[in-house]
C-alpha cells in the first residue's frame, strides 16, 4: 500500500472526514424516507465503497441492487459520452423509492441517461446521492439530493474511485500524480 501513497500528490478528503459525511448522510436519508419502501442502488464499481458504508449508517429497512454502468473506457481518464449498460438491476423498481449511490458526479451525462430509464419503471422516486461532484465539469443538468463533498477538477482516486482499476482501497479521497496518468 505504501506505493499507492507515494502515486498521491494531496488528499483531498480524510478518511475521518469521509466517515462523518457519511453518518450525515445515513441519518439525513433515514429520516427523509421513514416508512418508504428504499432501494439503494450502487453504480459499480466505484461505489462499492461508499455504498457499504452509506447502509450501515442508513437506520430504517432498506435493500440494496447493483448496476454497472459505463461511460468511460479501460484506462481513459475522460467520459466517452457514450453510456453502456453493463450489468441491469435484479429488482422491479415499482413504487420503491430508489436512491441512486454514485461515487462522483462528473459530467453527469451517465445519470442523465440512467435517471430517465429508471423512471419508465415506475419507481415512487429516484434520487442521486454522490459522497463526491466536480461541478466545474458538469455537461448535463444532474443534481444530487444528497452530496458530499465538492471537489476541484483533479483526477482523484481512492475511496471506490480508481485509475487502472488501481486505487480504489485508499481510505481517503487523494489527487493522483500527474505522471501517474500520463504515462
């Protein structure tokens, strides 16, 4: 692990201050969907972590599904704009109310396409939560209902996000080195 802390030129969130954002936003999204019948989807892969941590800290019943959704490809470090669905959701989403668990809101043109797609479902509601968003970088109209934290347009790993699929079990959230990705 000492390798991947070397590849880190700042972090940008502390692994203390990701897990009080994410016991705010567990106890925010318990009191927002008491009695409701919530779906917790994950976007996979860099929402694993988050994930994890939002349902333990979510105190009302809940379940939980997983999409993998995919706009960027291999070691690119840039949406494509095209959006692929790799892996669908196993529950029928009728009158659940889902809240969609992203790592980052980017772009925001992935959720911009999900969001409508999910709605044909009919869900009670759909609603994002993002532990991260670049607001600077944002092509579509994509607003979370629950956000993290905002982040200057670097390329940060760690926490779920990843470079190379490497990365992605930093406990915090850094900026990785320039020469990492340019390589």
């Amino acid at each position: 692990m000492a390798a991947m802390h070397e590849d880190i030129d700042h972090i940008l969130v502390s692994e203390g201050q990701l897990r009080q954002k994410v016991a705010e936003l567990g106890a925010t999204v318990s009191r927002d969907y008491a009695g409701k019948d919530l779906l917790l989807v994950s976007i996979l892969k860099g929402a694993a972590v988050f994930m994890a941590d939002l349902m333990r800290a979510v105190t009302i019943p809940c379940k939980i599904d997983f999409m993998v959704v995919s706009s960027y490809g291999g070691a690119n470090t840039s949406t494509t704009g095209l959006v692929k669905i790799v892996k669908d959701l196993d529950e029928d989403l009728t009158g659940k109310d889902v809240l969609i668990v992203e790592d980052i809101l980017d772009t925001g043109v992935t959720l911009s396409h999900l969001m409508p797609m999910l709605r044909l479902r009919h869900p009670a509601s759909v609603e994002i939560c993002a532990i991260l968003s670049k607001p600077s970088r944002r092509k579509a109209d994509v607003h979370p209902r629950y956000l993290g934290f905002e982040v200057p347009d670097e390329f940060v790993v760690g926490y779920g996000l990843d470079y190379d699929e490497k990365y992605r079990n930093l406990p915090y959230v850094g900026v990785l080195k320039p020469e990492i990705y340019s390589k």
